[in-house]
C-alpha cells in the first residue's frame, strides 16, 4: 500500500490499522533541538481519545503514546521519531460476521477489489478513523515547531446535521434524538491559523492551498474543503471580493479576508481560514441495501458495533492537526523558520 506518507522536509509516514496491534506515525525532517515532553503529546492525544462522553463511540481506548525513537533527554535528535500507540478496547466479531457485505459508504468495497481481498476489514482497518491518532501523534511535534513563530491553529464545529450551533440549540440534544432514529450526522469545521508569515507555499503544485486540501482529504470522511469566501466567492463581484492592501504600524495587511489568507497559493500573512464538510458517519443502525460479494446476490445490513453518532466532534483536533503538520513543513521549507519575520 503505497501513499502513506504526508511532506517534503517534516515528512510524516501513518502505519496500522483499525484492529491491529498498533497505530502509529515516523517523522522523519523533524529539526534537531526541540523541546517536547512525553506529557505533551499525551495531553494532545487525550483531545481526540474515544470514549470520552455519551456523545462519542462507546470504544475505550487508553490512547497511551509510546515513544520508540527520535528523543534523547527531552529534545528532538534530528533522528527519525517513531511513535505509537496499542489497539487494546478490539471487538472484531461483527467485522467477521459481515466481511463479505461491503458497508454503504464505507471503503469495504473499493479496498476489497483494490487489494484483491486482501485488505484487513476489521474496523475498516487501514480506512478507519483510528488513524487519526497518528496524526496527532506528529501534530504534537509540529506545535512546537510553530511556537518557533508565535503560530496557531485553532479549529471549532460551526454546524451539524444542516444545523449552526449556538447557545440555543445543544450538541447534545440534537446527537440524542439522531441516534434514537439509528442514524447519524455530519458537520461543518471551521479552522484558523493565525501569525502565519508571508511566503509560505511553494506554485505551483506544492502551495500551500493545494498541499493543505490533500492533506486534509486524507482524513477519513472529509468531502469538501473551501478557503476564505469559498463558493461564496462564485455569487459576488470582484470588487467585492478582492481584499484592499492597506499599511498600519508600518505593516501591510488587507482591509478584508476573503482570499482566506493565500493569494496565489501562497500565504499573505492574513489569519489563513479555511472549512471542511464532513459527511455523516456511515456506520448506521438503520437497515440498509448492500451485496454479498460471494454469493453476488443483494442483501440487507445493519451495522452493530461502536461508533460515533457525529465524526466532526472529534474531528476537529484532527483538523488542527493535518493543518499543524502542512505549515510545519511548509515554514522548514521556506527557511523562515530560525529567521525574522
């Protein structure tokens, strides 16, 4: 399986499945003499760990990172750091039960013709959500780096289910009545990175919109991604849209963020601003039309297991740190990353 790695300098490699032994994440590009303490990536992974409320899918990992290579007294070495953590809440009796009905919505079907049959289906396996886990792993490494520049990455849920979330309708509320239904819900998040400098991005193809829309296209569920105004941008005029360059303090910035904080695909030093759409979780009880690939006939399904009623919830860290890891790499590319601003 080809196309697991995410970089060009900070360059991370995601490895594991769903219900394997482990999951887990090698840096390699990663600068030596960085400090970050075993607590702090745990206290990042805690963000994302499952199980936390009646909200979230009732699989109880531990989440406990273990740090394999690339630390040495507390710093980075310039090494390879190789990080994981163990699978240890594993139910797989479902998967093998509908192992030859591919799940609608699910990568069941596309991996089994890809990998000829091969591929691991317990949990979804190497399509599963759980490899997420990894990418926080390195988002951890790739904060530090950021502090470096005074840079932030800071993503929040704007809407689930078609509906925006404010104080007078709770979360909680609308996940209750959806999964009395036996179904499920997506979402819209919203990212912002902020003191991010100028001249971040490499055109034409590695800048920075389109390094960021790849990488945040490889978490599992996620089918759209739009920066600053976005489609919104498609219904107004240009004058309308385009951002006015102004000088305060002797700094240039512009009047309006439409652009999202990239011209040209490359960084203006305006908060980069970006939202994703996530689709509503597939594993449902509600039964529905599927194929049993060995008979070929049509059948029925209703998933059983532990799953969340709503992906974006947890999703968001996960955001945050796709987005940490991209401009890492881009600021150690730029060369920006030990100079002034």
């Amino acid at each position: 399986m080809s196309g697991n790695s995410l970089g060009k300098i900070f360059k991370i490699t995601s490895f594991g499945e769903s219900h394997g032994k482990c999951i887990g994440i090698v840096i390699d590009g990663c600068p030596p003499g960085i400090k970050i303490s075993k607590d702090y990536i745990q206290k990042e992974l805690n963000k994302r760990k499952p199980g936390k409320n009646n909200l979230e899918t009732k699989r109880k990992e531990e989440d406990q990172v273990e740090i394999l290579s690339g630390f040495f007294k507390g710093l980075t070495t310039g090494a390879p750091i190789c990080m994981i953590i163990r699978n240890k809440d594993v139910d797989s009796s479902f998967y093998e039960e509908i192992k030859n009905k591919p799940r609608p919505g699910h990568a069941d079907y596309t991996s089994f013709i890809k990998y000829k049959g091969f591929n691991d289906y317990r949990g979804g396996g190497r399509f599963s959500g759980r490899i997420t886990a990894g990418f926080v792993m390195a988002d951890a490494v790739a904060k530090k780096i950021l502090e470096y520049k005074k840079i932030e990455v800071n993503a929040k849920i704007l809407g689930i289910g078609g509906i925006k979330i404010d104080k007078n309708n709770q979360i909680e509320e609308i996940i209750k009545k959806i999964r009395k239904e036996n179904d499920s819900l997506g979402g819209i998040v919203e990212c912002k990175i902020l003191n991010v400098p100028v001249g971040l991005g490499e055109p034409v193809f590695d800048n920075l919109e389109s390094d960021l829309s790849k990488a945040l296209f490889s978490i599992p569920a996620i089918k759209g991604v739009e920066f600053g105004k976005g489609f919104e941008s498609s219904k107004i005029k240009g004058s309308e849209n385009n951002d006015e360059f102004l000088i305060k303090n002797g700094k240039i910035y512009t009047k309006t963020n439409n652009s999202g904080g990239i011209l040209g695909g490359i960084s203006n030093g305006m908060p980069i601003t970006f939202r994703i759409a996530i689709k509503p979780t597939p594993s449902i009880r509600k039964k529905q039309r599927t194929i049993d690939l060995k008979k070929m006939k049509e059948n029925f399904i209703s998933i059983e297991g532990r799953h969340d009623i709503c992906i974006a919830l947890r999703a968001i860290h996960v955001v945050e740190s796709i987005a940490s890891i991209v401009i890492a790499d881009h600021l150690i590319r730029s060369g920006l990353l030990y100079k002034g601003n």
